[in-house]
C-alpha cells in the first residue's frame, strides 16, 4: 500500500464521517454561525447609525450654541445701542431742563432787577420831591419872615388862581 494513496474502505468512512460533519455544520453550526455574524454586523451598522446620529446632533447642537451665542451678541449690542440712546437722550433733556430753568431763573432775575430799579426810581422820586418841598419851606420861610411879604405872596397866588380859572 501506498501512502500516497488511501484504501478505498478507509477512503468512503472518512467521506461518510465528513459528510455526517459536513451535514451537522450545515443544518446546525452554520445557522448559528451565520445567525451570530448577522447579528454582530446588524449591531455594528446599529452602531455606526447610532454614531453617525450622535455625530448629526452634536454638530446641530454645536450650530445651535453658535445661533444662540451670535443672538446673544446681537442682542448685547442691541442692549448697549439702546442703552447709549437712552443716556443721551436723558442727558440732551437734562440740557434742556437746565437751559429752561436757566433761562426761567434769568427772566425771574430781570423781572426782580426790573422791579426793584422801578421801586429805585419811586423812591429817589419821593425823596428829591420831600427835598424840594423842604426846600420850598425853607426858601418861603425866609422870604415870608414879614407880614409884608406873607400878605403880596398871597395876593399874587390869589392872582394866579383867578387868571387859570378863567
């Protein structure tokens, strides 16, 4: 016998036992075999959409952080623009209180100023006429200091009375 080449019994039970191998892996090993490699490949495809998803969300959520961020910058700025309107708007109306209360106090002050020169006035008025009448008194005193003099004073008022009434 050779060794090359195998006796025919021995030859058709070693096709029979793998036949019987062949057979038991084919109805019951490749089944699970194949069912398990489906399995992992339908896990890791899971995985992968699972990941590709989280990938998608993460970017939507980062895009979304971004809008937010760049609204809250706007709105910053909208917030200090306005903020910058507001102050200057309170302080032009400050200006313009103070320039009518300014002018308002001026007026007052004139009006004051007016009032009081005119008070001034009346009163030097009064005054130069209480000295003219003291004056008067003073010049008729010395020159009515006779009889004589009291009584052609009179006469020549007398006079004078009738000439402007008639």
């Amino acid at each position: 016998m050779s060794l090359l080449l195998p006796d025919s019994g021995l030859l058709f039970w070693m096709l029979l036992s793998f036949g019987i191998v062949a057979f038991i892996l084919v109805k019951y090993g490749f089944p699970v075999i194949i069912k398990m490699v489906e399995e992992r490949k339908a896990y890791i495809d899971n995985s992968l959409n699972v990941a590709i998803q989280a990938h998608e969300e993460l970017a939507n959520v980062r895009a979304e952080g971004e809008a937010i961020v760049d609204n809250a910058r706007r709105e910053q700025v909208k917030i200090m623009n306005e903020a910058a309107q507001t102050r200057d708007m309170l302080i032009k109306d400050a200006k313009e209180k103070a320039g009518i209360e300014a002018d308002k106090l001026i007026e007052d002050a004139r009006k004051q100023i007016l009032i009081e020169k005119e008070d001034a006035i009346r009163d030097i008025r009064r005054q130069v006429a209480e000295l003219s009448v003291d004056i008067a008194e003073k010049i008729l005193r010395g020159q009515l200091a006779e009889k004589d003099q009291q009584m052609a004073m009179i006469d020549r008022l007398l006079d004078e009375i009738n000439i402007s009434k008639s």
